[in-house]
C-alpha cells in the first residue's frame, strides 16, 4: 500500500477525476496535465499528493479494491449463507457488468498496460487477486465445500470471465449463465 498521504479536497478531485478517466480511457492514454487540468489543480499541488503517474495509479487501485472489500463485507453481513453469498457476489459482478458504462475490471485493464510482474501497480493487482481467491476459498470452506482451493481457483476464472466478457459479449446472456455457473463449480 501506499505511504500515508494526508487527505484533503484537491487530492479527493485528482483521485476522483483519475478514476473516472483511467477507467474510461486506460492509464497510459491520459496524461498527468490532463488529470491537473480537469482536477482544478496547480501542478505543484499534484506532485504534493502524487509525487508520481504511478502512486496515482496505485491509489486509484486501492481505490477501487477497498470499494470492493466494502460492498463486499456490507453483503456478507447481511446474509447468513455463505453459499448464497458467493452467487450474489457473483450476480452483482454480472449487473456491474451489464451496466451502460461498464468498461471491464479496473485491474484486469491496468495489468495489461503493466505487464512487468514486479512493478509496483502489478503488485496492487497482485494483492486484489490474493484478496479475491482467499474470500473464495473461505467462503467455501464456510459451506464446508470439500475443495476449497481448486475451486476457488475455478471461481476466479469465472469471475475474470464475466469481467471480460461482460465488457466484450453480450452481458445479458452472460447474466443468464452466471447463476448455473457458479452453482456447477460449487458442487462437489
């Protein structure tokens, strides 16, 4: 994770108009004087927040995965099923997916416009996915699956595809699939 940086409004608008450009656009195409430009900052004020392209890039990452891990414990409160759980973490992927403005996973586009393994921002995406595949696996060893690791290996692939093929085929007969999906790779 990245060093503390003190919080304020100038670094919530540079964050904020990284996120929605990175995510539009992809991170190599927008520029670090777009990002000041359209923020309302003074360059100067950016290099304060972000002293690099890259800790804006992490930030935005981590962002986004404590989005996730937020919506996904809200989700886990409210239910007592763990299998349930799973379907809906998945169902929800498939609905983000379907939406108008979707534009693939956020980590699965920045990892391939960094394909160095070790880089810092793969290590981000490195640190999402471990997160994803232990909250498979423990939810399945909450339901007492017998396979835990296999399998949610096996739900990772699954949600790598919806992301991608969300945002290349047709999402609405992706939704269709995802239920009987994860159901097949829950059975044991």
């Amino acid at each position: 994770m990245s060093t503390h940086i003190p919080q304020g409004p100038a670094r919530t608008r540079i964050l904020g108009t990284a996120t929605r450009l990175f995510y539009s656009e992809g991170v190599h195409t927008v520029g670090i004087d777009r990002i000041i430009a359209e923020a309302a900052v003074a360059k100067a004020t950016f290099y304060h927040h972000f002293p690099a392209k890259d800790e804006l890039v992490r930030a935005y990452l981590e962002a986004e995965f404590a989005r996730q891990r937020d919506a996904v414990e809200a989700l886990r409160a409210t239910s007592t099923d763990p299998g349930a759980t799973l379907v809906k973490i998945f169902e929800n992927l498939g609905e983000t997916g379907a939406g108008a403005a979707f534009r693939g996973c956020p980590f699965t586009n920045a990892a391939a416009e960094y394909p160095d393994p070790a880089h810092p921002v793969r290590q981000t995406i490195a640190d999402y996915r471990r997160w994803s595949h232990t909250l498979f696996r423990d939810l399945l060893a909450d339901i007492g699956h017998p396979d835990t690791d296999r399998t949610a290996t096996i739900l990772m692939m699954i949600r790598d595809g919806i992301v991608v093929g969300s945002d290349l085929d047709d999402p609405q007969a992706l939704r269709a699939a995802i239920g009987e999906a994860v159901c097949r790779a829950l059975r044991h």
